[in-house]
C-alpha cells in the first residue's frame, strides 16, 4: 500500500525494492499504530530495549555496533560529474563508478527483512522553506529515530504533490554493518544519498547532515537560498519584542549550551527570556519583505549525552525525559534508567557499559572505562525543550537579525567583533577555526580551520560556497543580518578561561543585539569594531571579569594578528587554492585590507 500516486516517487521505491530484494515492504504513515507495533517489534527482536517506563515514559534504548559508533568522514563522498564540482574539502568519486560499485553491495542487501519506506518533510509541513525526501530502509532504529527528527509520514507527500520530482531519494541499509564496505555517498545533481553498513544515526539518519546540509547546500545554491550548520535562538527583550540569531561553531564549542541559553539572574529579572527554534541547523532564505527568514528544518535534537547534565544545560537534559532514543550509553540497572560520563558525579554501581557487559560502574571507572560511549546520543522531540520558541512550527520561518561565528581560541581572538559588512563577514566565517584540545589525537593547540562550522558538509566546492554566500549578502543589501565573531575560550596567562561563559554569554548577545538597533557605539580596529568595554554589561560579575580583564578579552594584538593573517593566506593558497578551490577575489581583498590595516 503506498501513501502517494506521484510516479516519480513510485518509480524509484520500485527500482530500490529491484535491486534490495526485501521480503516485505512497509509504507510508513506516521500513525501512532504503526509506530506502536514497529516500537513492540524491535524490543521483541532485542534491537530495542525498553526503558523505565514510569520515570523515563516512551524512552527506549539502542547500541550499535563497537565498529559503528560516529560520522565516518574518510568514507563519505560528493559524487558530482566533475570533480572540480566537489572541490578541496570532500572526497570525490565519479557517480557512474561509485553507483556501479554500491550496486554491487545492496543487490539483495535487504533479503529476508523488510523495507521500510519514510516519506518526511524537513521543516514544518506546508512551509515554502520546507523540502520532502523519502529514505528506504531495513532498520526500525532508523525510523523511529526520523519520527523524533522529521516531520514523518503521509502527510510529508502534501508539499510533494501529485507531479513534483524534487524529493531526495535516501537509500540505506545497514547490510553487514561491515566497516571496510561502509559508504555514505551523496549525488547532489540527483537529489540522492546512498548509506551502507552502518546503524549509527549521523550515518544513517538520512535528513540530518546528509540532507539537511550536503544536498541542501547544492539545492541552496541552485535555487538561491542557504543551508547552515547554525543554531537558531531568539531573544526576547523586556518590551516582548524577540530578535533572532544564528550561530556557527565547530563540535565542543558550546553550540547546544548558547542555544537553550538560560539568561543569568539580573537578565530574568529584568524579564528577558531565550527560545530555541533550532540547536544545529538553519534553512535561511528571503522573505517578502527583503529580510533572511530561516527555519529549523528538523523536528528534534540529535545530541551528544556526556557532558549533558542539568548544570551543563538544563533545557537539553529535561527535552530527554519522554519520548528519547538513547544510544551507546549506560544503563543503570537498578531502576532500568540511562547513565553517561557527566550526568552525575557517582556512577550507578550495578551497571551495564555501553558494549552491553554489566559491570560494577565504580570499579570500571576506576580502572578507567567508559561506561557511555563519548559520542553516545540522545534523539529528543523538539516539543520537550523547555524554551522552544513559539515560532518553532511557524511556516514563513523567524527574521535573522545577527549572525555569529565562533571557534576555540586561547588567545588571538577577542571576546566579540563585529565585522565591517557582510563580505568581510564571510570572510570571518571563512576563518572558523579551533585549537585542538586534550581531547582530540596529536598535538593540543594546532589550529584546525573549519570554514563556517560547515567543512564535512559543503555539498560542493568550498571556493563556490564562498562565493554563494556573497551573492547573498548581495541579493539582501541593506536588509542582510549583521555578522560578528564571539570566542568564550579566552585564556589568561595561568591558562585559566577569562569568561565565564554558559548563561553569561548572554551578555555579549545582548551587545551583539544593541549594535544590530544602532544603541550602542563601537571602537573601529584593524580588524573589526569591538565593544566599549563598559557596554558589555557584567553587573554580577564583577569579582570574575575585572576591568583588567575585560580589556584582555577585547584586546587586539597586532603581532598575533600578523600571524593569524600569514596563516589564512597560507590555507587559502595550499589547502583550498592549491587544491581546486576557487576562492572569491573579494575574500583576498578582505585579507589585504586586514593586513594593510595591522601594518599601518
């Protein structure tokens, strides 16, 4: 029984049931029926298990493979006719040989299971932001997960219609969950993703980064709109007017903490308050009126457990406490609920790890395990989020008044800069960059560029994303949103951070936000305008960011600046330049006029 009579949609799901062979097909609908009786089924199968219903109601659990556990960068392709299309930044394959060697790996992939196929909608039904894409799988982990993260079922088809051919095809199975014949392939100039071998959700979860940014970036571009990996928040002020913000920032720079952001005591009392419309992604395109509307095109949180606690953030804990799949953490078998590394200080004595051994918790940690996997997951419903903004589902998408870029900088990089206009914000956005921390493997504090928070992502040659980005502050003018740069990881010379950060970066939006309304004034710098240090409001404060403090976090050190300046003119002549990219003119200029700037 299918749920369209589009023939291109039919067409294709025939094709796919040639070549995977399934047993039986099911058609989703979205109904709570027949996500009842898929739920029912897969804690039977044991591919689920079921979770304290009473103090965690309509949770469930899942682990995966230990082979399997996160985006696997080295196997993820853009498979575009040229390859100069692809650009410096992605993996590259031509279509006719990678569609010949997948082939091979899903003839008859799904013998002996059924398919199950996925009609959603990224971003509310019915809004022109939003876009359709059908994935065929064998996994019911993938569809119970596309239920908390899309808008799912049939009525994803009503912004399809009857005729239409712009949906993207998904196609995954999780095969043999095999890591050597793993691939997640996009196809931009078919509208189409293939993933195979694998069962973890950034791999397979179709509408998250493999829609929602790689296929979305190219169809942006064509069709003259953007896809980003932003956040979106919006900040009501005391007047009950709500201005809204995006934001960029690679992983573990506190992207999910500034999107449920919970404003320090002063602000509430003065009665500001912080929605989130999204914690990871933005659809952004002009409205009516010449401003950048952007929605969230998702429907849930797909976010990483440890860490996650309600000191850390608050809002991201509570949206877990119903309706949440959990993956690759604890179990606390005492009363059957989760546990992770941060959630609290003790861990549960009588535990299962995330592999699955029931282990003594103390002891393992002890003797230094983990008892979650460090990038075990969460997929919460948007719906829970305590401060999930009122305009979450409003079709036409909120107003942009700011946009932010950020990274993990010890020094260089004040507190907060504004850029000088919107081209020399994308080229601020270029620029992203973190150090590496203990975390990563290999050196700590090596500058890792990361172009706006989007470098796994960009569907197509970074060069031409750049330049995209500019022919939208083009198309905008006047109207297009203010750009600034932020860095909360300011260090002092004990290597101790200088910013409180989590709800005191509230401060700095609400600067951010007065500059925006032309209320405040700026200092003019070599390399954007900065604060005055006694605009930035640190009431409450004042034992941890000293006046002396404060003029360390906005200073500009031209000798580090130099620096800085010789390194992005070296990755855009070796790593992007030297590799295929065709960098903008304008950007140079951008760098030219910085340099000239810090030599005067």
């Amino acid at each position: 029984m299918s749920l369209t009579n589009n023939p291109n949609v039919l067409k294709w799901v025939d094709e796919m049931i040639a070549l995977c062979k399934p047993e039986k097909v099911v058609w989703i609908d979205g109904s709570q029926e027949q996500l009842s009786a898929l739920k029912k089924e897969a804690v039977e199968t044991g591919e689920m298990i079921e979770l304290n219903q009473e103090k965690l109601p309509g949770c469930l659990y899942h682990r995966t493979n230990p082979n399997d556990v996160a985006r696997v960068e080295d196997r993820t392709f853009i498979c575009t006719r040229r390859k100069e299309d692809a650009g410096p930044t992605n993996n590259w394959c031509d279509p006719k040989d990678m569609y010949a060697k997948l082939s091979k790996l899903y003839d008859g992939a799904m013998k002996g299971r059924t398919m199950y196929v996925i009609p959603y909608s990224m971003g509310p039904i019915g809004s022109p932001l939003a876009k359709v894409g059908v994935e065929v799988t064998d996994s019911i982990y993938v569809v119970l997960n596309m239920n908390i993260m899309t808008r799912m079922g049939a009525d994803a088809f009503k912004n399809l219609g009857d005729e239409s051919n712009d949906f993207v095809r998904g196609l995954h199975s999780k095969a043999d969950v095999n890591p050597d014949e793993r691939y997640i392939v996009q196809f931009p100039e078919d509208n189409t993703i293939w993933s195979i071998n694998s069962a973890y959700g950034g791999n397979v979860l179709l509408g998250k980064k493999c829609f929602a940014l790689r296929i979305a970036s190219f169809q942006g571009k064509n069709e003259g709109w953007m896809a980003e990996h932003m956040l979106i928040l919006g900040v009501k002020k005391p007047n009950g007017e709500v201005k809204y913000i995006t934001a960029a920032f690679p992983s573990a720079c506190g992207k999910t903490n500034l999107a449920m952001l919970i404003p320090p005591e002063g602000y509430k009392k003065d009665g500001y308050e912080v929605f989130t419309v999204g914690d990871d992604i933005a659809w952004m395109k002009p409205g009516k009126d010449g401003r950048l509307y952007a929605i969230n095109p998702e429907n849930g949180f797909f976010g990483v457990a440890p860490g996650t606690n309600s000191k850390s953030n608050f809002n991201a804990l509570e949206s877990t406490r119903k309706n949440t799949i959990f993956t690759n953490v604890a179990i606390d078998n005492s009363d059957n609920t989760v546990w992770w590394e941060g959630l609290t200080k003790n861990p549960p004595v009588d535990a299962t790890e995330w592999k699955g051994a029931k282990v003594n918790g103390v002891d393992f940690k002890a003797e230094g395990g983990n008892l979650a996997h460090p990038n075990s997951r969460f997929t919460a419903p948007a719906e829970n989020c305590p401060c999930i903004s009122p305009e979450f589902n409003n079709p036409e998408g909120v107003p942009i008044t700011a946009m932010i870029f950020g990274g993990r900088r010890a020094s260089t990089t004040p507190l907060v800069y504004q850029s000088f206009d919107w081209t020399h914000g994308t080229y601020m956005g270029s620029a992203v960059s973190s150090e590496t921390t203990a975390a990563a493997t290999g050196a700590v504090g090596v500058l890792r560029h990361d172009p706006m928070a989007m470098k796994p992502f960009i569907g197509y040659n970074v060069g031409d994303y750049w330049a995209h980005w500019l022919e939208m502050g083009e198309k905008l003018g006047d109207k297009a949103p203010k750009i600034f740069n932020v860095n909360w990881f300011k260090k002092d010379e004990e290597g101790h951070f200088m910013w409180p950060g989590f709800g005191d970066n509230m401060r700095v939006l609400d600067w951010i936000i007065k500059r925006c309304e032309g209320e405040v004034d700026a200092v003019e710098t070599p390399i954007g305008y900065l604060p005055k240090p006694e605009d930035i409001n640190i009431q409450g404060l004042e034992d941890e960011v000293t006046p002396e403090t404060m003029e360390k976090l906005l200073c500009v050190d031209k000798e580090l600046w130099k620096k800085e300046i010789a390194e992005m003119r070296r990755y855009y002549d070796e790593d992007i330049a030297g590799k295929g990219g065709n960098i903008p003119s304008e950007l140079y200029g951008v760098l030219d006029k910085i340099e000239s700037n810090l030599n005067k």
